[in-house]
C-alpha cells in the first residue's frame, strides 16, 4: 500500500503531465485559429477547423478541471497533515 507522500508525489507528477499536455494542446489550438484566419481572408470555408479547435477546448477544459480536482484533493491532505 502506498504511503501518503507517494500519492501527493504522484498527484504532482500527473500535474506535470497534464500541464504539459495543456499548454500543448493551447498550442494546437492557436495554430488552428491562426491557419483559420489565413484560410478565411483567401475564402476558404473554416467550418471543420471550428469543429477541431471546439473539441481540443473541449480536452483542454477536462484537463484543467481534473488538475484542480487533484490539487483540491492534496489541499486538503495536506492541511489534514497527513
């Protein structure tokens, strides 16, 4: 059975991770809004890129609202002093 600095070890390792990933994925997602906006001056239809850049939001926000349900989760283990 892990001890409990193991899970607060882990829980900030899989905060790493998923900052990564976040600040990726907001990465992604400004290039989408940047080659949108060139597509759209030479009138091409952006339709799809709008579906894309929804659904990498979309991951982004279920990131996010993970990494703080972790965080609220060590807050509280840690003010328990455990």
């Amino acid at each position: 059975m892990a001890n409990v600095q193991e899970i607060i070890d882990a829980v900030n390792n899989e905060k790493t991770v998923i900052d990564g990933v976040t600040t990726l994925l907001d990465g992604i997602h400004q290039q989408l809004a940047d080659v949108k906006a060139q597509l759209a001056q030479a009138g091409v239809d952006t339709s799809k890129l709008d579906e894309i850049a929804a659904g990498i939001k979309a991951n982004t926000d279920a990131l996010s609202a993970a990494v703080a349900r972790d965080t609220d989760a060590h807050d509280e283990i840690h003010a328990a002093g455990m």
